[in-house]
C-alpha cells in the first residue's frame, strides 16, 4: 500500500495532506511532507479536526512542514470546505479544460459527404485513447486482469472480495493501441448494498460505464450468468456500450469442452439482447487468453463504430419488405418508405414510415437482427426509432363547408322572412 500511494502521487494533479491538528505534528507527518516536497508540485495541506480551541497547538505546528499555510479543517462538521474549494479551483479548471480536450465522444452524429462517401470512424490516440471499462461482480478478478494487462502491480488485489473501492483509471498502450482502461468495484445486489461506502463505490463503477466505449463483463467462470451478472450485462447494454464477455479463472477449470459449450448456449438463451456479442475465455493469473481478449476488444469497438451509407441500407430495406411485408392492423397497411443512418456509437438508424405507433416490436425486432446478420454488426447496440412523415392530407382539420344547393335553400329562405 506504501508503494501503490507513492506512485499515486505521482500521477495526482494535486494532493491534499491532511493532519490530525489534536494529534500535533508525528513523524510520520514529516516523513509524508517529505514524499510531497519532492514528488509532487500542487500540494494543500490541511490540519483535521479543528474545531474548537483543542487543535489550535496542531495547526500552528503544521506550519513547520514547511507546505504553505494550512487550512483549518473539519471534516466531521464541514468546517473549512470553503477555502479548501478555493484553493482547488485554480488547479481544477487548468485540469478540466485538458480533459475536455482529451475526452472521446460517445455518441457521434453521421455526416456524409457529397459523393455520399462516410468519413473514417475514429482512431485511438495518445490524446483520445480508446476507453475500456471492466466491471462484474466482487472477486471476478477485475484488478487482477488489469494488473496482468499493464505487466506491473499497480492495484491492490487479494483474495477477499471489496478491496477495490473506487473506479481507477490507468493508461497503457494495448499492443498498438493507446488506451485508458477502468478499474470498478464489484457490483453486488441492489439489496445486499447497504454501507454507504459500497453504494458510493457502485455509483462511481456505474460513471465508468458511461464514460467508457468498450465495457468487459467479467464473470467467475466457478458461477458464471447469475443474476448480478445479467443485470450488469443488460445495462452496459442499456448505456449503449459495445460489450464483450469475459470468462476469468479458467486456468482451474477441468472440463473446459462441456464448460466452453454450457457457457455459449446460456449466453444466447439468457442475454439474447447481446446475441454474437464476443465471449472470451481468460486466466488474469496466469495471462492465458490475453491475445483474445485485446483482440474481442478491438472487434467490438470497431463493429460500435460501423456506419452504412444511406443507398445500401435503402436497398437492404426493399429486400427486408419483400421478404416479409409490415403487417396491416386494420386492414391498412403501414408503409416503411425511407431509412438512413444518424448516429454511431452505437448505430442509431430511422425509419420514416405510415403509422410508427402501429408497427409491433417484433417488426422492429425483425430488421435489427437484420441489421446485425447483413452488415456484419454482432453483438452490439442497435438504436432503430420510427418516424411518421406527417399526414399528407391538406383537409384534415377542416370545418366542412355547406353544400351549394343547401346554401341556396338557406339564403332563400332567410329573404322570405325578410
């Protein structure tokens, strides 16, 4: 843990060292200084427990350490929270203003040429590194498998479950690839969380998510697909992400044929919304199964990016409609007229078309495994919306006008009462 907290403040923007003011200045408090002096430019100390006249003797030693004036803090009562917002603030928005710049979009609207010709999907840079999220249940081995993926022990694992406790997020070159992959704590059951400390952890494992393009579900290959773990695929694939399915410990695993089989039928039964979604088996001990890992990761993101241009998905629709024409409730049948690409990551299409509140989810069903079998887009997100074109009729709305004959009837016999 000493270790892993010097490297942490290496990599910090800043670092807040806080002190116990009732404690008075220890040697350990020098020693920290010390770390913070050499390894670190943007340092705010902070004297704890502050409150009333009992930390006054502490605070004043705390300007010994020799790392500017202190801040007189409070953190049980919420003292000081003030100034320390305004000694962060400088330092925060330099910072903000560089991620900004750095930060992949997730949801890109299509932009076609004049020669109908699509522009390139985006490429991983040092500057945008393709964002991977890894996520399951306490004890899958999360950090364990980025540990093996950066070849070094940068985060803390063992054998008990919950020791990570924040999304972490490292950056590391995947082959050829920049990337920045997240470390989340284990999502157990809404109701099993009842610590304040595991709901803040879920909530943070939860925003990595949605910052992430690429989320790897990681299972126990012993309990694979309980219930936690559908629910966590489901809403990497609500969030609109490109999923790949990690089976971990396969290493201790003795019938890996009949397991392998067990485990594809019960992907396709259970998680049919992620049907072709790739499924990877891997060992984060022993690094088996790595290659196929980077490589699902790849595909994956590569298949979120797709993007058809607007003349072959209208004559994929014509075939679609003389395969199997929309149903007519009624006895009026709906019309699928025009459909175009608006949006990737993930691909989002419209469909304009007669009555779209009419055409039952299982038509819609029909065009995007559709979609998936003939553009070659297995497993991820699809967004298709229905889009009425508005009515056509000019005199719907309009107050019926009198026939002639009834209007001469009328006026003649309004000028026999005259």
């Amino acid at each position: 843990m000493r270790r892993l907290t010097e490297r942490a403040v290496d990599m910090a923007d800043a670092c807040l060292f806080m002190m116990d003011a009732r404690a008075g200045l220890l040697p350990a408090d020098e020693v920290f200084a010390d770390i913070l002096r050499r390894k670190n430019a943007h340092v705010i100390l902070a004297a704890n427990k502050s409150e009333g006249k009992a930390g006054d003797a502490g605070y004043y030693d705390a300007y010994s350490l020799g790392l500017g004036e202190p801040i007189r803090l409070s953190a049980e009562h919420g003292e000081g929270l003030g100034e320390l917002m305004t000694a962060l603030e400088p330092i925060a928005e330099e910072f903000e203003a560089r991620a900004a710049e750095t930060a992949p979009e997730t949801d890109v609207d299509i932009v076609e040429g004049e020669d109908g010709e699509l522009e390139e999907a985006r490429v991983p840079t040092a500057e945008k590194p393709l964002q991977v999220a890894v996520i399951g249940r306490p004890n899958a081995g999360k950090s364990t498998l980025i540990n093996k993926l950066i070849g070094e022990d940068r985060l803390l694992t063992g054998p008990e479950a919950g020791i990570t406790r924040d999304s972490i997020s490292l950056r590391f070159d995947w082959g050829d690839v920049p990337t920045r992959i997240f470390d989340t704590a284990g999502m157990r059951k809404k109701a099993k969380v009842q610590e304040k400390v595991e709901k803040l952890s879920v909530a943070d494992g939860l925003r990595a998510v949605k910052f992430a393009e690429v989320v790897v579900v990681l299972l126990d290959a012993a309990i694979p697909f309980e219930q936690q773990d559908l629910r966590i695929a489901d809403l990497a694939e609500r969030e609109g992400r490109a999923v790949v399915i990690a089976v971990n410990k396969w290493d201790v695993e003795p019938e890996k044929q009949a397991k392998l089989a067990g485990l594809k039928e019960a992907f396709n039964r259970l998680l049919p919304q992620l049907r072709g979604a790739p499924l990877v088996t891997i060992s984060a001990k022993t690094g088996k199964g790595m290659d196929r890992l980077q490589a699902a990761v790849m595909r994956a993101h590569e298949t979120w990016n797709r993007r058809v241009s607007t003349a072959r998905l209208n004559r994929w629709l014509t075939e679609m409609l003389q395969q199997h024409p929309p149903p007519a409730p009624g006895g009026r049948r709906i019309k699928l007229r025009y459909m175009t690409q608006v949006k990737t990551r993930p691909p989002a299409f419209v469909v304009m078309c007669s009555h779209p509140d009419k055409l039952p989810d299982s038509y819609s069903r029909y065009l995007i495994n559709g979609l998936r079998e003939d553009f070659d887009m297995p497993g991820t997100p699809i967004r298709l919306t229905m889009r009425g074109q508005g009515d056509k009729n000019p005199y719907k709305n309009r107050k019926k006008s009198t026939p002639s004959r009834l209007r001469k009837h009328l006026g003649k016999g309004r000028a026999d009462e005259k």
